[in-house]
C-alpha cells in the first residue's frame, strides 16, 4: 500500500522551457526522416514492438550537440524540481526522446517501468526507472490531453511545461488521440539510488 498522496507526488512547472530553445527544438520537426516509436514487449522486455494501436508516435532524430544540452537541462530540472521533492539520488539517465503526434497520434494507458507478472502474480521492474520527464514544446493542437486514469486526474499540457513523476504503477497515464494539429513532446527518465518510496519525507519521519 502506498503511504503517500500520489497527486503530491506529481510535480507541474510552468514555462521550464525558454522561448528560444523551443523554436531551436521545433526546427528538428523540418525533418522528415521520423521513425514510429515502439512499445516494451510485455512478454521480453529486452524486445520492443510497433503497435499503432497501442502507440501511435513519431520519433523524431535529435542531434549529438542538442542530446548533450537536453541532457544537462534534465540534469538541472532533476536538482531543482526532483531533489527537494523526493529526496533522492541520481543513479543513472535515459537520453531525451522528441515525440510527435500527428492527428490520431495516441499511446494506451501504460506505466513507464513495471511490469505485472501474471505467474508470479507481482508486479515487478523492467525498467531502470524512477523519475519520468515529460516537457510539452507546443499547445496549439486539439486533445493530446495527459491522464492518470487511475487517480481521475487529466491534464492538458501548455507550451514550456514540465510534468515529472514516479515511474511506477501507481502512475499509469495515457495520451489522448490528438483530433487537430500537432502534438510534440520530449521524454526522458532517470534511475535513482533508491525506490523513491524509500526516499520521500513524511511529516514527521526522518529519512537517512
């Protein structure tokens, strides 16, 4: 059972992106050369599957200098936002994913690092991660919307957010299918030294 709020354990931050690094970003979109974006296999988490039912997404190719600046960006967005929050230690990072949805563009309710094993009948980590980055680059498009369908809660992203949170199964969210526009994104996660239930302040408890 988890011991804390889960909608205190969502961290939204407006306007985290500066103007001119979106517009640098966006220009990456001129690029037709996409690739659809897979899914874990839930039977090998060592394969990934393309399955435009359950995903539908464009990744899009960012280059090597930009990969090394989102990266320091993630790094002080985990120092400022992630730190204090959840009073954690960086482990390890997974690089910046750009994402496009196109009109239809979707992704099914999901967790973003465990799995249910139906033998064991545990839940159990696939993933090296903790902490999941979502930064919204753009607003101007119809549905997209972010929701936690487990805790009730949507959320419809604004140009500049970040939407951080706890990779576990307690998180599960989908995207809504974008009906207009385009819908571009960024994601990353990052593995920390401990399960962050480990870490998290309670009132009136200590953590070493």
């Amino acid at each position: 059972m988890m011991l804390y709020n889960p909608y205190d354990l969502i961290i939204i931050k407006e306007n985290v992106i500066p103007q001119e690094n979106i517009e640098e970003l966006m220009l990456l979109t001129n690029d037709k050369n996409t690739t659809q974006a897979t899914t874990i296999n839930s039977d090998d988490n060592e394969k990934s599957d393309t399955n435009l039912e359950v995903r539908n997404t464009l990744w899009y190719n960012i280059t090597e200098e930009m990969a090394k600046n989102l990266e320091q960006a993630v790094a002080a967005c985990f120092l400022s936002h992630i730190v204090p929050k959840y009073n954690c230690q960086f482990k390890s990072y997974e690089p910046v994913q750009f994402l496009g949805y196109p009109v239809g563009g979707h992704y099914k309710g999901h967790n973003d690092g465990e799995h249910f094993n139906h033998e064991t009948r545990q839940w159990e980590r696939i993933m090296e991660r903790d902490v999941s980055f979502l930064f919204y680059l753009n607003d101007q498009y119809g549905g997209g919307e972010l929701e936690f369908y487990d805790l009730g809660l949507t959320i419809k992203p604004k140009k500049g957010m970040m939407i951080a949170f706890p990779s576990y199964k307690d998180f599960a969210h989908k995207v809504h299918p974008v009906t207009w526009g385009h819908r571009y994104s960024l994601v990353s996660w990052v593995a920390t030294q401990k399960n962050l239930y480990d870490t998290i302040p309670r009132p009136g408890i200590s953590k070493s």
